[in-house]
C-alpha cells in the first residue's frame, strides 16, 4: 500500500472526521462508566503540515487553514478549532492531530485507547508521540483482526474504522468487523469514515452494513462537488452506529458548512437508517 496519510492531513475529509469524532466523544464522555476505544488504522497521531507531503497536496491550506481563518465557521467545530489552536499557540497551522492525539486528550481515569497502525514507521511515530499517554496502548498489526481480538465482552466500547480505503475488500471487511464486533458485545458503538467518489459504491456498503448488522445507523455525507467522476474522491461520509442521541443536527452543522464553505457546488445530507 501506497497510502501516506500526510499528504492528506487536515483536508476537507479530516475536518469533517475529527470536528464528529471530538462531538461524539464528548457525549459518551457524559456517561460515568469507562469507555474502550479501538481504532483500526491510526496513523501516526500528529502531522507537520509545514512538511514535504503536505506542501506538495496543499490539502491542509484548503482545509484546515481556512476553517481556523473562518468568521462563520458553526460551533460544531469549536472542540476541533481549539484543538488545532493549543498545538500551534506560536500563530499559523503547523501542527495538526490525527485521531489519536485527539481521543488520547479525552480519556478519563479509567478509560482505554488501542491504537493500531500496520506500518511499522508509521506506528514508530505513533508509539513515540503516546508513550507517556496513560491508559493508551499502541499495537504495529492488523486493525480489523485487533478489532475482533480486543473488543470487550463487556462494558462500553467504540470502534473507530478509517481505512485508506486502497485494498479491494476494505468495505467488506469494515462490514464484517463490525458485525462480528457488536456481536461480540452489544453494547459496542462505532464511527466509520469512508469516501465519496461515487453513489453507488456507499449505497451498496450501507445495504450490506444493514443487512449485517441489528442495530440504529446514522449516515453523513459530505459531497465537495457533484459526483460526476468516480475517479475522484468528490467528498466523505460518517456512518454512526448505535450514536447517542443529539448528534444529528451537529453533523448536519458540520458536514453543511464544510460543503458549502469549501467545496464546489458541494451539498450535505445527514439521516438515520432503519435499525
């Protein structure tokens, strides 16, 4: 696989992941009882968006950099624009955090993360940046089979899938995952990222997500343009599974205004599916 997540950092589609992921975070952050986190490809946790890779994308400067700019920016993002702002208190966008800096920030006292990264650099970096991290474990191995192998029988849980998507059966083996995971305990939550390049290819995912697994679903796409060009990614989507309730118009805030504010004739649709 040829995916580096840097050239992608702090774009439209991490704007939209990680403004839901801080909201959703902060809601089952509500209950008392400790919360398992897994996430099935991490990353390395925090990006140089004054590097090599993002300079040469210049999809942060689209991104990030203009929603730290806004003036009519919904306050969906205000957890997220603090966020970026305590990494960069020098001024400008240098540093931006992937989802394990952000969900290591949450836990509480009881709380734990696994943060797994199948590149051996890629999860060097990342077991570097949350060594002193307490409650935090990081594992260089295969995040759907960690998925299977470490979501608790009991207690709550959230997943976290957000595959590069390079692989032909990544959408098939987010299905599965998640079905063999909340049958492994009912209790288990789970926030996908996936993208949008062309209808047919997420409806079809959603049939089959449906069909697998018993449980309220809750779709967010974010289209950037028309989907025209299958051969381009044209936006991103959210699918929530079992999301605590309240979130919808926090999507629809999100997903809205980046669509609108940065794409090109983009449009959002948030909506629940049939349990």
């Amino acid at each position: 696989m040829n995916y580096r997540h840097a050239f992608h950092a702090g774009n439209f589609a991490d704007l939209v992941k990680h403004a839901c992921l801080l909201q959703l975070l902060a809601r089952l952050r509500a209950e008392p009882t400790p919360l398992a986190i897994i996430d099935t490809h991490a990353g390395r946790g925090l990006y140089d968006l004054a590097g090599e890779e993002a300079r040469k994308s210049g999809e942060a400067d689209a991104g990030v950099v203009r929603l730290m700019g806004a003036a009519d920016a919904p306050d969906a993002f205000a957890p997220l624009v603090q966020a970026v702002g305590a990494l960069n208190r020098g001024g400008g966008v240098r540093r931006y955090p992937g989802s394990p800096r952000l969900i290591a920030d949450a836990l509480r006292p009881g709380d734990s993360y696994l943060a797994c990264e199948l590149r051996p650099e890629e999860h060097g970096a990342l077991k570097t940046l949350l060594k002193d991290a307490p409650g935090v474990r990081t594992a260089c191995a295969d995040g759907y089979a960690a998925a299977l192998a470490e979501t608790p029988r009991r207690g709550r849980a959230l997943l976290v899938i957000d595959p590069p998507f390079e692989r032909a059966d990544d959408y098939a083996q987010c299905v599965a995952t998640l079905a063999q995971a909340r049958r492994r305990n009912p209790a288990l939550q789970a926030l996908v990222w996936l993208p949008l390049k062309d209808l047919e290819t997420f409806d079809a995912f959603l049939r089959d997500l449906e069909d697998a697994v018993e449980a309220p679903l809750l779709a967010a796409e974010t289209r950037m343009r028309p989907l025209h060009d299958p051969m381009k990614m044209n936006g991103c989507a959210l699918v929530l599974l079992d999301p605590p309730a309240g979130l919808t118009p926090v999507l629809e805030a999100i997903c809205g205004w980046t669509a609108g504010s940065l794409g090109e004739g983009g449009e959002a649709r948030v909506y629940a599916l049939a349990a």
